[in-house]
C-alpha cells in the first residue's frame, strides 16, 4: 500500500508530523487487525453507511418537515423503503461478493509493512488532494466513454442511472465492473503517489463522504461546492443533473475536466421533480404524499 518505510529510532519529526504522531500510533497499535481482509471490508462498508446514515434520516425526516424540503435539490421527491432497502442490499451484497474476495487477493502476499513516522500535514494533504484530482480525472475519462459507448452504456452504466433523483444510499446503486473500476482508481492513486497509509486512511473517507454528498439530493449552506471559491467544484446539483440529462457534468467531483471539453453545465441550486408518475414507484424516485 505504501512504499514509506523506517525501522530507525523515531527521531522528533517537524510540527506537522508530531501533531499526526499520537493518533497514527493509536492506528499501528491495530496494524494487525486493521490490515485484516474482513476488517477492511467492515471499515469500508461502515464508512459508506456512516456517511449515508444522516441523508437516510433527513429523508424519513422531510415528508413530514417542510422546512427541510428547502435544502432539497428536489424537494418533492423522495426514496421510497423499497428503493433504500434496495441499495443497501446490493451495497452489502456487493462487498461481500466483490470487495471480500479482492481484499483476501490484496493480502495474500502478506501485509505491507507500516512505516513509524506518521506523516506531515502538510503531505497528508498534498497526497490527499493529489489523489482526488487524479481520481478526478481518470473517473471523468471512464464516464465519458461508459455514456459515448452505447454497449458500455447499457451493459456496465446504466445501473446507477436507475434513480434520476439521487439520494444517499444510491451512490453505490452501480454494477461489479463499475464498482471495481472505481476500486482500481482508488488503489492506484495511493501508488502512484507513494501515499502514506493514514493519507490512504484520510483519502478513502474523504471520497466515501464526497461520493455520498454528490448523491445525497441535499444542498446545504455548508455543502462541500459552496466552500470551495470560484465554482472550481461542482457537488450535488451539479451530479443530480448528470443523473437526470445523462449528457453532461461527467466529472465526479471539479469542474475543469467538464469545462474544458465543453461538458459542463450549471444547475439551479433546486428543482422540481420532472420525473413522470409512473416511474416514480419504480425505478425513479418516489413524490411524498
Ligand atoms: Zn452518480
Ligand atoms: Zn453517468
């Protein structure tokens, strides 16, 4: 996982580092059980569920608070039961079936050995950022080609276009190949940059929340695109819209890939749900009585 390593005494590291030392040491205490296949297969769907939890909540929550509905991108649309238990089956089903087997394959070479150093800040997040740009850019490429390739399109992507209005827990509404592809991407960034393993810690959850935001149908005053300046981030509208044009805002998370190739488009911050009656209660989402 990582290519940093160090057996010499620890020797007193620049601020960064120290002020990341004591809870890098807490997480090498559990090396052994945190680099176990089924630990990282837990770790991974308790983030994914961590972060889908309070979207789930506010959904049950806004058929019956309007003033939620405010922050929805539509705010009379909503998942039915059957679609969230729909997701969460597949999300459950797809990790023991896919990410189990990969993550056992992954180990059976035996664990990596963890350096002792943790890192500095300040290169825990240039790895974490670097990693987000490339993972960026190399879903961009993967997306444009799954939607201009009408095979791809229909055999591998057209899954996770079931729900036009996203929510939460349909962000890993996707096939095997597609959720692999993004496996892949992931782990290979963390190699090409030589990542330390807390930033591969750091950068696995900041993408499981990033992803789930995108997806969440909620728009906050706090929302990740309205923190970072000069429209350089798209976030929820932006992928809602993707989810419901199907031909633009094909980067998952910065706009300068869709800007430059002449795919982006804004969104209004909310809309009402277009989606006609009868594909509510199925595949598309459901309009609160
Ligand atoms: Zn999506
Ligand atoms: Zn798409």
């Amino acid at each position: 996982m990582s290519s940093h390593n160090s057996s010499g005494p620890l020797a007193l590291g620049p601020p960064g580092q120290l002020l990341l030392q004591p809870l890098w040491d807490q997480v090498r205490a559990r090396a052994a059980l945190a680099q176990s296949p089924p630990f990282a297969v837990l770790f991974s769907i308790t983030a994914y569920l961590g972060c889908c939890l309070p979207f789930v909540l506010l959904d049950l929550l806004c058929p019956r608070v309007r003033a939620l509905r405010r922050y929805k991108v539509h705010p009379d649309c909503g998942p039915s039961a059957r679609q969230l238990l729909g997701c969460l089956g597949r999300t459950v089903c797809q990790h023991v079936a896919l990410l189990l087997p990969a993550s056992l394959l992954h180990c059976a070479r035996g664990p990596a050995p963890w350096p002792r150093e943790a890192p500095e800040l300040l290169q825990l997040a240039r790895h974490v950022l670097g990693c987000l740009l490339l993972f960026d850019a190399e879903v961009f490429a993967w997306h444009v080609l799954h939607h201009r390739v009408p095979w791809l399109y229909r055999t591998f992507h057209k899954l996770h276009h079931q729900h036009a209005a996203s929510f939460a827990l349909a962000t890993q509404y996707m096939g095997a190949w597609e959720l692999l592809s993004l496996g892949f991407f992931h782990v290979l960034n963390v190699v090409l940059l030589q990542c330390h393993p807390l930033s591969v810690l750091a950068f696995h959850l900041l993408n499981i929340w990033l992803s789930v935001e995108d997806h969440s149908g909620y728009d906050f005053p706090w929302s990740t695109h309205r923190l970072v300046p000069f429209g350089w981030y798209g976030g929820v509208a932006h992928h809602d819209l993707h989810h419901s044009q199907f031909n633009c805002n094909f980067a998952p998370y910065f706009t300068h890939w869709d800007r430059i190739l002449g795919t982006l488009r804004s969104a209004p911050s909310r809309h009402t749900c277009k989606l006609p009656l009868s594909q509510r209660g199925k595949k598309k989402s459901e309009i609160w009585p």
